[in-house]
C-alpha cells in the first residue's frame, strides 16, 4: 500500500472529525448505497445539508456516486479508511519504539 500524502490524510481526517459525516458514512456501510433523500429521513438534518456532507466526503475519497435513473445514490469507498488506519499503525509503532528506547534508558 502506497503511504497517503499529507494533503490526502489532512482532507481525510477533516471530512471524519464531522459527528455527521461520520454517522452518514456508518449508515451506508451498514445498510449500503443510499441517495441524499433516504438518508436525510434518518437524521434532522434536509437533503441539501446532507447532500453537502456528502460532497465532502467524496471530496476525500470516501464515497462514490452513482446516477440510476433520475435518483443518485452514494456508496461508501473505504480505501481511504486502510490509508488511516495504515497511518495510524505507522504513527503508533513509531511512538512504540520511542517508548522503548526512553524505557531503556531508564531502567
């Protein structure tokens, strides 16, 4: 797996530190492709509000839309999700290893 850019993880991490956006992408990994419609009879929230959600979410690469007739319907793309979590796992090894090498030092 390619290490994501900096800009990438900064775009992906600012579309998921929105309670909303996560829950809409917790939605559609649980009950699947979804339009802007159906989602927002879930939430408090108008389609265009989320709709905009959903924008900045395909924006960072976590979702795709697909037209089918005259509705659209948004699925989440979860390539992104490995890069974090593959930044993340990077990120604490790093700190493991410092950690140990402080340990070391005294003990």
């Amino acid at each position: 797996m390619t290490r994501p850019s900096v800009t990438a993880l900064d775009t992906l991490f600012g579309a998921l530190a929105d309670p909303t956006r996560r829950l809409l992408v917790e939605r559609l990994l649980t009950n699947g492709p979804a339009t802007a419609t159906a989602l927002a009879e879930t939430t408090p929230l108008t389609r265009q509000a989320v709709l905009k959600h959903l924008q900045v979410l395909e924006a960072a690469g976590l979702m795709e839309h697909e037209r089918c007739g005259r509705e659209v319907r948004f699925r989440v793309t979860p390539q992104p999700l490995a890069s974090a979590v593959a930044w993340i796992l990077d990120t604490a090894g790093q700190w493991d290893r410092r950690l140990d090498r402080l340990r070391k030092l005294t003990s």
